[in-house]
C-alpha cells in the first residue's frame, strides 16, 4: 500500500480511487471520525506511506445544530490523524476550506491571511487545521472551494436535478468564489504528499480553487449551458435566500502559493463542467 485514504464514498475519494488504484479508501464502516483515537491507531497499524484525509462533516447547515458533532470529526480527528502520521514520519495532507474565512472585502484570500470563520462548520475546520499544525507531523493543509463532479453529492448535480424540474430558478449572485474541480483535488492531493515526502520543509497551509472566480448564478448558467437547458436563471442577494448558517460573499483564494511550492496551477472549471454534465447524461 502507498496513500491511506480517509473517504470512500466523497467525490474526491472517488477520483482518488480512479487516479491511483493503489490507494486505500476507508469508508466509515472502515475508520469513523467520530473515534479520532481509533482512527489514529488505525494509521499506526497499517504504516502507509503517506495519508490523505478528505472526510468530514460536509453540511455547513446542518453543523449549526451538530456543533459538538463537527468539531469532533472536522476538529479532533485530523489532529490525531496527523499526530499518528508525525510518530511514522509520513506525510499528511489534509483538505480544509474556504468558509474559515469571513468574507470581507472583494480581494483574494491568502493562505496567511488570519481565519474569521461565520459558521459552526468553518469553527470546525479552523479547528482541524491547528490541531494538524501542532501536531508535529510533515503536513499539507488544502483549502479548497465549491468542489463539483460527477460523483457524490455537489451544487452542480443538484443544480441538473433542478433543471428537470422547474422552469425557472433563481440563484445567488452575491457570492463569489472558484467553483473546483474534484478531480483537480485528487491529483493535487497525490502530488502534494509525494512532494512532501522528499521535501518537508514545503509543509503549510495552501490553496486551491478553480478559475475564473465567479457567482453562484454565474456557474449556474455554464452548468444549463452544458446540459443545453432552457431554465430561466435570475440572480438573487444572498439576503433573499436565507440558510441555517451564514456564508461568506467573497469565498476568492489566493493560489500563488500552491504554484510557487508545488507547480499546482489553478484548474479551468467550465471545461470540467461540460465533463462533469457529459458524464451525466
């Protein structure tokens, strides 16, 4: 075995499985985050060359009613993750995200810029993220933003689903980010850990989001374009569609960083749509 997987069913996990058949994916029936020390345990038994961690508590809105819930698996398991991969000496790549960031302004956010998290889930995930880079271990923190496929659940297959059944739909136009495709995650996450291997100084926090930054709407309308709908799309504030946990208007990362250490460009999201929609219908 080289790279042990923390996700099975996750999109990314998906890719990850496609790109390098050699990689375990655990499921949660194989590693449950929710029992961070067996999860470490687990690391320390099977001694893989490296570990990538793409699991998690993904609903942002549901993480306001879990909050113990998601700081435990968001929070303290990758933390002892990354303290098992520090006792191997093995590299550790963990996946974060954009919302631990508050949204001001209309600039990119740098890996260095100081986290402000609005949400229970990007709490959870600032959480994760110090406990990794306490731990000791050679690590890798990927943040990354509005990841899509073909595989798992994401905007753009809910976005097809809706498309077969309204008319119209009206879509947040205030919220600006890089939609991401997961693809692009799984092969920056492998090369990521391989680099780490023979270069732990380039240990630290990075970021990666597809170009170019654009509205949810905006992304909506290349989604119908693709799937050669006629669904009238209008764009809405953020103020007029109300969720259970805010989010931030401006989700732009900065990903000079990523390019500069590990030569990971910024992927192009609209070809991998018109993939992603191919491979759907």
């Amino acid at each position: 075995m080289t790279i042990l997987v923390f996700g099975k069913t996750d999109q990314i996990a998906c890719e990850l499985a496609e790109l390098d058949p050699s990689v375990r994916c655990l499921g949660r029936e194989d590693a449950d985050l929710s029992d961070p020390q067996t999860c470490a345990d687990l690391v320390r038994r099977l001694a893989p060359k490296a570990v990538i961690n793409v699991a998690g508590f993904s609903s942002i809105d549901r993480a306001e009613l879990k909050e113990r819930q998601a700081g435990l698996i968001n929070g303290v398991a990758p933390g002892a993750i990354a303290l098992a991969c520090a006792d191997l000496g093995i590299p550790f790549v963990h996946l974060s995200s954009d919302q631990v960031f508050d949204g001001a302004g209309d600039q990119p956010f740098t890996p260095d810029h100081s986290p402000a998290p609005l949400s229970v889930y990007g709490h959870s995930k600032r959480l994760g993220e110090r406990a990794v880079a306490a731990s000791g271990a050679d690590y890798a923190i990927l943040r990354v933003s509005r990841v899509f496929s073909a595989h798992g659940k994401n905007f753009l297959k809910s976005t097809l689903a809706l498309f077969d059944q309204r008319d119209s739909l009206e879509i947040v136009d205030d919220q600006i980010g890089g939609p991401t495709p997961a693809r692009a995650v799984a092969q920056a996450c492998l090369n990521i850990a391989k680099q780490l291997k023979a270069s732990p100084k380039k240990s630290g926090v990075y970021h990666l989001a597809g170009a170019p930054d654009v509205s949810w709407k905006a992304f909506t309308e290349e989604i119908a374009e693709a799937a050669t709908t006629q669904v009238t799309i209008s764009g809405v504030p953020t103020s007029k569609y109300p969720t259970t946990a805010p989010r931030p208007l401006n989700a732009r990362l900065d990903c000079l960083s990523l390019e500069a250490a590990f030569g990971i460009t910024r992927p192009d999201w609209k070809q991998a749509v018109h993939e992603a929609v191919s491979e759907l219908r």
